[in-house]
C-alpha cells in the first residue's frame, strides 16, 4: 500500500483531497504547515493559523487518519518572507503563493514527508497530472489545468519541476468546487462551509497592506498624474531590421519624470504600490479613478493615469532573464533563436491569451497579440499548449 502525506491546510479541499485518497486506498496521513508565528505582525486579536490547525485535526479524526503539525517558520521567513520585502523594498511585485509552492510545499514539505516513509505528497489544488505519451522517458510528467476552469491553480503551481510533480498527486482535479463542498457536507466536516482563505500563503488572515506597513517603514512622497497626451505614448515604430530589434522596442518601459504630469496627492511609501493597482491612493477629484502606471521607490514617487485604458498601462511584450526562465516540461524548451506558440497569462484568473515565445541571447520574449495590462515586474508569466502548463518565468 502506498503511502500519501497530504498538507491538511484546515480548508475544505485539503479535507476532501484526504478523503479521496483513503477511498482509493492508499495510506493517508494529515499534515499541518505552521508556517508563520510573529507576533509583530498580529493585525487582531485572532489566531488564524491555530483555528486551521484544530480544524485540519479535527478533519484527520473525522477521517481516521494519522494527524501530526511541523512547524516550517524559521523556513517560511528565510524563504519567501524576507525575499518578499526585499523585492517590494526594490520596486518589483513578488507572487508569495508561486513562491510558497516552489520553496515550501513543493520542497521542505515534500522532503519532510517523504523522510516519514511517504511515496507521495498530495495538496488541495485545483490542477491535474499526466504522463506524456509515446515518450522514450516514461518519468516524463504533465502539469494540466483544474478540470474546473473557474478554479483551476495550476498558475500557482507554475515552478515545480518534474521531480516535484513526480511525488505529487492533485485528489480534486477533475472536481468543481460545489461538488468538493457537496462531498465535505455529506461527510459532515467541519470544512465544509469554511470560506476560502484570502491571506498570505499558509500565514492565515493577514492582508498583504498591512503586512508590508508593518516591516516596511512609511515615508511620504508625490503622487504624480501623467496625462494620456504623453508625447512618449505618441512615438512612431522606427523601422525594424530584425525581430530582435522588434522585440526590444516593444519591451521598453516608459520612462517618467515629475516634470511630466503634475503632483495630485500624496502617499506614505511607493513599495506599498504595485501597477495596476486602483486602491488607497485616496486621491478625488478626477474624471476616471486614478490607476498606478510606474513607481519608484529610489525617490519614491508613484506615476498614475486616469482609466482603466490609460496607455501607460499596456504593453505587448515582456521579457524573462536567462536566469529566471523555468520549463515544467524540459524536453519543450526552445533554444536562442527559436520561437513556440502559446497560450499565457500573467496573473491568476486571467483568461489565457494567444502569444509567441522567442528565445534570445537577452532571455525569453513573452510577445501577446493582444496589449497587456500591468505588466509587473517581480510576478510571474506562465505558458501554456492546450491545457497543460509547460513552463514559467519571473518578469523582468
């Protein structure tokens, strides 16, 4: 019989994922994550991670499973806590979610349950596994995307390697959410009704704002409106010798100065900021909502646009360093000077958009058909054939 240590999260599709397991017979055995426990960062009197630890024990004696909690903080904070700081310190936006998986369940978590004697780590996401047919390496494995496509998590999953996605098994893949809660009611667990956890990654209810203003010290500075008549928006397409050149054009990023708008108001630390975003500027008066198009946290200031459509916003092109470029699937990466059609996206819940990779001496071009909105460094790009996510990278 085979072993599975799934991550009991103390969410209802880490319960059923157990459920599942033991139903087809494996040897399951709960484990929790404790992943954050500084008080300096408490913004109530609430306990989160501890109201999950109970109920993830309670799901493992509703399921008459081995029950045991590791504590990973010191491993949270080193790994994906202070990265996180370091890269909003220096202007870039991380995705803490993408992070957690590669370096912590996906990595410590896996290594811890496979030193208790497990064959498999299992998780709650919503994302399938395959094997890739008519292959000479059968090992090869496939990362698709949640039967359910209003929740599919394969985007979270999007740097795991084929090592990893080998001692992983995904339970509720095929499964919509109505019908992981349908299975959690008819067991009577008390995860059945739980709302979605909408905190930091395995840290429980904190809202990222508030965990940043409390490590990341306030300090006032401009907020700057540039008009949608930027003459940098206006500029013609030169003529281009080479895709390369086509590229690079279309990849730049606008360059402002305070002297290119006008200050509307002003903030409490351009770190706190990402593109794109709408929220706490606290600035009225204008026609359309204001939107974050730039920040810089060298002299602090943030550069917005009126609208959703503001040209500042958009962009086609992006680029991934050498560096920063991951395959799910190794066999598919193309070298410099190739080029791959694909579907991608650059955030969670976006639909995926037609695109085209090239692969350059620079990194790996991410060229949309269709204009993008905020792209943002720091975060990630994901790629796709079909339904089956095949490789990543972080935007530089």
């Amino acid at each position: 019989m085979k072993t599975v240590v799934v991550g009991l999260s103390g969410g209802v599709d880490s319960s059923v994922a157990a459920h599942l397991l033991k139903e087809q017979g494996y040897n399951v055995i709960g484990l929790f994550m404790k992943n954050w426990h500084d008080d300096s960062v408490t913004i109530s009197n609430e306990c989160p991670w501890l109201d999950d630890s109970n109920d993830a024990m309670l799901v493992a004696e509703k399921l008459n499973i081995p029950f045991q909690s590791v504590d990973l903080s010191e491993e949270y904070k080193e790994k994906i806590v202070d990265y996180m700081f370091k890269e909003y310190k220096n202007g870039r936006t991380p995705n803490p979610d993408i992070l957690c998986n590669r370096e912590i369940k996906f990595d410590v978590f896996l290594k811890i349950a496979l030193s208790l004697g497990a064959d498999y780590v299992a998780t709650g996401h919503y994302c399938r596994k395959g094997t890739v047919k008519n292959s000479t390496d059968p090992t090869l494995y496939k990362l698709l995307s949640g039967a359910d496509t209003n929740k599919d998590q394969s985007y979270f999953l999007c740097q795991l390697s084929q090592e990893q996605l080998s001692k992983t098994l995904f339970p509720i893949g095929e499964l919509s959410k109505p019908e992981v809660r349908a299975i959690a009611t008819k067991l009577n667990l008390v995860t059945a009704d739980k709302k979605d956890s909408q905190g930091l990654c395995f840290i429980g209810k904190v809202r990222l704002p508030d965990f940043l203003q409390q490590q990341l010290q306030p300090k006032q500075g401009q907020i700057i409106e540039i008009p949608d008549s930027f003459q940098a928006y206006k500029t013609t397409a030169p003529t281009f010798e080479s895709k390369h050149e086509e590229l690079v054009f279309k990849a730049r990023k606008f360059k402002y100065l305070t002297s290119d708008g006008k200050q509307v108001g002003t903030h409490q630390g351009a770190h706190y900021f990402t593109k794109g975003q709408r929220k706490g500027l606290a600035v009225g008066g204008t026609v359309e909502p204001l939107f974050v198009i730039d920040t810089d946290v060298i002299d602090n200031i943030i550069y917005t646009g009126q609208g959703k459509n503001h040209p500042g916003l958009y962009r086609s092109v992006l680029l991934v360093r050498p560096s920063e470029v991951h395959w799910v699937r190794p066999d598919l990466a193309i070298k410099v000077g190739q080029s791959l059609q694909v579907m991608a996206r650059i955030r969670y819940r976006q639909q995926l958009e037609t695109a085209c990779l090239y692969a350059t001496t620079d990194g790996l071009y991410v060229a949309f058909e269709s204009p993008q909105s905020a792209i943002t460094e720091g975060q990630f790009v994901a790629w796709y054939l079909e339904d089956e996510l095949v490789g990543s990278g972080v935007i530089s």
